[in-house]
C-alpha cells in the first residue's frame, strides 16, 4: 500500500550493512570489528549485571558513565552525551542542527545551507542516508586523489564547498580509506565553517592523533567516539559525543528517554576500568596491519596507508568485484563498495594474525590460478 507511505520513503535508499554471515567458518574481516574480544573485567561486570535489575530502566542520561568519561576527557559533563553507538547521535544532529529542505529538493545538491548536510566523498556511506531520511539536501565534495583532505584555500577555489552549511560530517581518520587527516587541517576548516562541524572519530584509537581538543576549542565542534570499534563492544551499541554543552543539551532534548541500554552502560563503565588490555590490543592491531600492508604490496596490490583497523586495497589483476567473490568462495569476507571513487579496491578489517596469514596464503594461491 504505497500510498500510505510518505514518497520520501518511498525513495530512500537505505544504509547496506557489511554481509553477516551464514554458515560457518568464515573469516569475517568486512566489518572493521576488533578481533579481539572484551576484557576479562567486562564480560565480569555484564555478567554480575544480569540480576534483578533487569526489569528496571536504566540511568536515563549514562550519568555515571558520562562522569567517567568527562574525567577521561578532561571536559565537563555537561559535554558528553551518550548514544545508542555513535550512528544514533550522528541521526541526532542531523535533527537538531539541520532544517529539511523538503520533499522536491531532499537528496539534492545543496540548496539553501540551513537545509545542507555535507561531507566528503568518499567516506561513511551512512551520512546520505542521514540526509535523504531527514529530508535535507546534500553536498557531496571529493576529496583528493590520494584521499587527503583538500585544504580550505582548496575548498574555497574549487567552489563546490558551502561554508556556511548547517551540518558538516568529517570522519577523522577516513573511512573507507583508512586515512588520518592533519589537526592543522582540521582546525582550519572548523574555523573556516559557520555551521556544526561533527568529527566522527570511530577509529581513532588506531590513529596517530585526535581531534579532541578542537571540540573543547571550538563552540561549533562536536567529536564522535564509539566503543564498537577499538573497544570490542559493537554487540552493546554505546557512543558519545564531545563538545559545546549548548550544543549538546540541544542533541538531549530530542533524544529517546532511555536510549543507552544499561548492560551497555554497564560494559562502557568496566571498559573505562580497563584501559591498560584495550591499549594493548590497539598495538598488536596496528602490527598486524603493517604486516599486511608490506606483504599485500608486495604480491602487487596498491595499499593506502592507513590509521584505522582496516585497510583499503587495489587489487593487481581481475576487478575487485571479482577479488571479492574468489575470496568469499575460499570462505574469506572483506568489503567492496560500487562507488565511482572505490569501484576499485578492497576494504580489508584487520583480523587476528592467524586470520591474516589464512588470508596471504590465500591471496597467493588466487594470484597462481586464473580467476
């Protein structure tokens, strides 16, 4: 009954997951989860957790949490929100900061910047998304060649850019590419932008630098952590967002009521206790993914040099449509995305070291035999 659906709706392309998979045995490295699993102390803590307790609601704003982290942080509560994983608060400020365009020009390039949600190209494919669902226009600007940021005097050359839009998504280091992008940069174009600028940081924690304190600097600046990526816990879903508590009390006024579930918030809590293990864990992901850099390279692939626990890879030989499906009928799973900018390469999560030497061995034998 199509008719008792809005047309937006109706033309929404929605968000595609990475695969799940199936059967059994898969080498699953197309989701950018950490190969290692939480912490002793965590999994305690969850358990302990499961009690009476659980047919109670939970800390309606992650108060103890919140606090924990704004210690961590260095920052004042009031400038923390918690979220049902980053991607909720992301959906959040494309409430609270951007007005929609309307049904003829949702999805469009920008229109008037009020109503403009923009990003760079390529990165997290979640942002159109945002914006188709919200109803507001989009500015899609790409990036260089080499996946760098272009400069601000860049932007303001290449014209294309909107300063002045209601709502910018930089992810800080970038996804799908995997990289980091210089705090210069970033400081200068947070300057350089009128409306909110939101610094999706999932994969910070396998980077160099971070762009924290450009959200403490900045009263137009938000920061997005999560504790999927580095921190094991996609299962929990709990993200946050650091910055102007203007800001932040917007992003609390139209939240859910009890948006973080308190087994996560009981995780997030245990995790904090725990750093010491996540930080070595950083460490042996990020040899790893040196090692598979240096081997990949030298079987022939192009490798882009990456800050995050991924990957992005061109492939030598047949496409990397191609790649993918002989790696998935060798029961290995990695990611490929049919965007003009990445058609060509491979996003490649960074697994256990037995898991990657499954995946070289298996590399060597596809490169023998025609494909």
């Amino acid at each position: 009954m199509p008719n008792l659906i809005r047309p937006l709706v109706q033309r929404l392309k929605p968000y595609v997951p990475g695969e799940q998979p199936k059967i059994k045995g898969l080498i699953k490295l197309n989701t950018n989860e950490n190969p290692y699993p939480p912490s002793d102390k965590v999994i305690k803590a969850i358990q302990k957790a499961v009690d009476g307790r659980l047919r109670l609601y939970p800390n309606p704003t992650s108060e103890p949490l919140r606090e924990k982290l704004a210690r961590l942080h260095g920052c004042k509560v009031e400038q923390i929100i918690l979220g049902n994983g980053s991607d909720e608060l992301l959906a959040l400020a494309t409430r609270a900061f951007t007005e929609p365009a309307g049904q003829v020009a949702a999805g469009k390039v920008r229109t008037n910047p009020a109503s403009t949600i923009q990003y760079f190209v390529p990165s997290y494919s979640l942002y159109p998304v945002l914006a188709d669902i919200h109803g507001a226009a989009r500015n899609e600007v790409a990036l260089n060649p080499d996946f760098s940021m272009p400069s601000v005097d860049a932007l303001r050359r290449g014209g294309r850019w909107d300063f002045k839009a209601s709502l910018t998504f930089v992810t800080t280091p970038n996804a799908p590419s995997g990289t980091a992008y210089q705090q210069g940069d970033l400081d200068a174009l947070c300057q350089a932008q009128k409306g909110v600028v939101v610094l999706d940081e999932a994969y910070v924690d396998f980077a160099r630098e971070h762009s924290l304190g450009l959200a403490l600097k900045h009263s137009n600046v938000l920061v997005a952590r999560t504790f999927s990526k580095a921190y094991s816990l996609c299962f929990q879903r709990v993200g946050y967002l650091v910055g102007n508590p203007e800001l932040v009390e917007a992003l609390n006024k139209i939240k859910d009521s009890y948006n973080v579930n308190g087994l996560g918030q009981v995780a997030a809590l245990a995790t904090l206790e725990d750093l010491p293990y996540y930080r070595a864990n950083f460490q042996k992901v990020i040899a790893t993914r040196d090692r598979l850099s240096r081997e990949l390279t030298t079987l022939g692939f192009h490798v882009q040099p990456s800050q995050t626990n991924f990957i992005l890879a061109r492939p030598p030989g047949p496409p990397a449509q191609q790649w993918l499906e002989s790696l998935r009928k060798n029961r290995i799973l990695v990611r490929w995305f049919n965007l003009p900018e990445v058609k060509d390469w491979l996003r490649i999560t960074i697994g256990t070291d037995r898991e990657i030497s499954r995946l070289l061995r298996t590399v060597k034998t596809l490169l023998k035999k025609p494909q």
